[in-house]
C-alpha cells in the first residue's frame, strides 16, 4: 500500500490523499486550502499525472475536503466519484457557491486563476457523483479488476458526527486494509449524534488531529457552555444591541439554529426573526428535508418550520439599524472578506452595545482570528478591505466544536489497532502532542507525519 499527501500545507489545508493499493488507486478528498488563492489553493494535482484514478471518495461537503473536486476529476475523467447519499445532496451546491464566490474574488481583487472551475464543469461532474448509505462496502476498482479476474478493493462509509454526509473511510484490499477519519466528532450535537466508528479495525489509520493542541479544560460540559451562550444572548439582547455569529454555512449553522430554537423554547430568549446567510438557507432546508435519513435526528425538530429565517440581502445589510437585539447566523466563520458577515461585523465592531459570538475555529490569520485575539479598545488591522479597526464591541468565544477532543481520538487509535498512524489536518503542535502520546501508550505502533506530496509505503 502506497499512500500520497497531497495538501499542499503541512497543517490544516486542501485535504487530499492519493492511496494506491492492489493496483487500484484511490484519492480520498478533493479540498481547497482556505487560506490561499488561485492555483495555490489546490492540492499537489501535479502527482497524479500519469496515474489514471480508479475513484475519488469525498469524506464530507465543507470546502477543504471538496471544494476542488472539478480539478481532480480533469486528471482522470473516468473515475467514479462516491460519497454519502447525504453529502450527494450537498456537494453540487458547494462547489457551484465556490465558482460564485472565486468570480466575484476575480473581479474584486483580480485573482486572475479565478474561477478555477465553471457553473458547467460542475454540472457535468454532478451527474457522475454516486451516493451511497453508510455501513455498504462498494467496490471502487471493479471494471479494471473484472477484466484482469481479480477481486476490486473496496470503500466503506461509516457516520463520522461531523456535519451532514460526513464520513469516516475504511479501504480494504485483499490483504491490508486502511481507515481514514476524515473530520470527526465523538460527541452529540444537537442535530448529529457522535461518530459511529466502534466496529473499525483497519492495518492503516489515517486521522485529523485538529484538537491535539487544546487541553481539556477542568470542569467543562458542553451543555453548561450552550447556557453560557444564553446567558450571553440574554444579555447582549437587554441592552438593545445586536448579536452576530458566524458561522460555516453547513453544519454549524444549524447546530445553532437548533441552538436557538431550543432557547426559544425555554424561554430564554424571545421567539423573533433569525438573519441568515443564503446559503446557510439552503443548507438548512436540506438538513430538514432529509431528516429522515440521518442517523438519531430528533424528528420533531423542524428548523425551517420553527424559525422565521430572513436571508440578509446586502441592500437590507448596508440600511439597516443595529438596534432592538436582531440576532445573526451568518455565513463565514473566520469572517472572510466580500461576506456578510465580515460586512455586518465591520459595523458592529466599533459599538459597545453590538456582540460577535464564535462558536467554531477562526484562523489567526483570518479576520475573524485577529478579532477574537483582540482585547477592548485594541486598535488592528481587521481586514485588507476593511482597514484599522478600534474594537469596542463584545467578543467572546464559545467551544461548541464539531471536531474530536484530543483524547477521544487517542482512545480510537486503540481501538482501531493499526500498524502505523498517519497524522494529518493539525498544526504542527497538534500533531506532535499525538505522535508523542502514541508512541507511550502503543509503542509498536509506526508513526508517520508525511510532507506534502510524499510517498509513503507501508
């Protein structure tokens, strides 16, 4: 088994990985690296020239693990694209939003490598995505290996917690096997229950480490840290102000809608109007839509029936008053420029009435990671766009992650047994707390942190 790290970052970026095996061979993820432009953005393509892929299999629908699935699919036209039955439904409207947004990046500041991919290369791919339930195991090489009398490798989906669709990937071959995390939450939310990884036994791990650096905090629960986000609403509601949250369009956007019903329901907060982003609207209808079909679904919970949810046009935005507690859920987490929400946080930043709530990671790098790292009355570079920034509004943060602590992910290398680990999707600190807390507990186990575009044979 040969195994390829195409993320062109050593941490967190355009999640790729090339994994051949039985002559069969496999990309696993297709992402975007979220802090890079154009062709930088992309995964190492350049190693699969010359390898024809058998499939492409897409763990879950957020950007950095599939925004770039029209590109890879230029290298190898007949390849089969598999995913979820629930990511199926999801992974045309990403990548169509990817285009809108790269051509207005075009015209905004001239990334002339925009759009990397059209509205029609994605309409085409669209027709070729095949999904499937979770617990099937699919062959993924069977047209070449029938014609030679072989058995096909295969591809497993089990339900990964993460966001709707995401997936956990078990790779079999006829004598090794490889389990891949992709994202991965061992803990309920409110609409998604935990990872369903219990049976994975696997010769290869390849696992996200985004958490190895966050210590667990004494005393912490997630249900005390929602009360805390209440409370905070509450607050930021009495004094008039308003509230924005950002947040990634699938996924943490419903977890806090669901959130927000739920306090609606309690009386903690007053039933009113909840301003969305467009996108976050359309993901939020497929999420009740399909509700059927995912696993532990409370059923009574209907968001789109619940709430009066009001898409944020940008002339509402640019002439509306920030008074009488309104309340946003706007897509961009890190609030990333030519957003709503980097709109709407601009103007609120400088009133001490308004609040900016995080409830997701936010890159240091980005402007939603320089404004939590600010303290009251710092005066810093919000954004290129938006210039200096004196802030006087409240910030704070609220860990309601969608990803595995640290530990939970130490405890599944147990259970899954491998021969070798494979870290990957962390900093450089992260992935190191692993490596060392691996090699104490499993000291047999080989451990590997591949650099980009290296080939690991194991």
């Amino acid at each position: 088994m040969r195994i390829t790290n195409l993320n062109t970052d050593a941490e967190i970026g355009a999640s790729a990985w090339l994994v051949e095996i039985d002559d069969g061979r496999l990309l696993m993820d297709a992402g975007m690296h979220p802090k890079r432009d154009g062709g930088d953005a992309l995964p190492l393509y350049s190693h699969l020239d010359g390898k024809d892929l058998d499939a492409i299999a897409i763990s879950h629908c957020h950007h950095d693990h599939v925004g770039s699935l029209p590109v890879a699919k230029r290298y190898s036209r007949e390849a089969h694209v598999l995913m979820t039955e629930l990511s199926s439904y999801l992974a045309g409207r990403v990548l169509h939003n990817s285009v809108n947004v790269m051509l207005r990046q075009r015209e905004e500041y001239g990334i002339r490598d925009y759009p990397l991919y059209s509205h029609d290369e994605v309409e085409d791919i669209e027709e070729q995505f095949q999904g499937f339930k979770y617990r099937r195991e699919i062959e993924w090489a069977g047209f070449k290996k029938t014609r030679a009398g072989l058995p096909s490798p295969t591809v497993e989906f089990f339900d990964a917690g993460h966001a709707l669709g995401s997936a956990g990937l078990l790779v079999r071959g006829k004598s090794q096997s490889l389990f891949y995390t992709g994202d991965v939450c061992f803990h309920d939310q409110t609409i998604l229950k935990a990872a369903r990884f219990d049976e994975v036994r696997a010769d290869v791990l390849i696992m996200e480490t985004t958490r190895g650096n966050r210590a667990p905090v004494p005393g912490f629960t997630r249900e005390g840290e929602i009360d805390r986000l209440a409370q905070s609403i509450q607050r930021a509601l009495a004094r008039r102000g308003c509230v924005l949250i950002p947040a990634f369009a699938l996924g943490r956007t419903q977890e806090m809608l669901a959130q927000l019903v739920l306090m609606m329901r309690a009386g903690q907060i007053p039933h009113q109007p909840i301003y969305v982003g467009g996108l976050g609207r359309v993901f939020t209808e497929i999420y009740d839509q399909k509700a059927h079909l995912i696993p532990g679904r409370p059923s009574q919970l209907n968001l789109t029936e619940e709430l009066q949810l009001i898409v944020l046009e940008k002339e509402q935005l640019e002439n509306m008053k920030l008074t009488g507690g309104r309340i946003f859920v706007l897509t961009a987490g890190m609030l990333t420029e030519c957003t709503p929400a980097h709109d709407l946080a601009l103007r609120m930043i400088g009133d001490k009435r308004q609040s900016i709530f995080f409830v997701g990671y936010a890159d240091p790098d980005t402007p939603g990671g320089r404004l939590k790292a600010s303290k009251p009355g710092d005066t810093f570079l919000f954004s290129p766009g938006g210039g200096e920034v004196t802030r006087l509004c409240e910030v704070d943060e609220f860990d309601l992650t969608a990803h595995a602590s640290r530990e939970a992910l130490l405890d599944f290398v147990g259970v899954v047994d491998p021969r070798a680990v494979l870290l990957g999707h962390g900093e450089l600190s992260s992935r190191q707390w692993f490596e060392e807390q691996i090699r104490l507990r499993h000291p047999r186990i080989r451990i590997i942190q591949p650099a980009p575009g290296l080939e690991v044979e194991v």
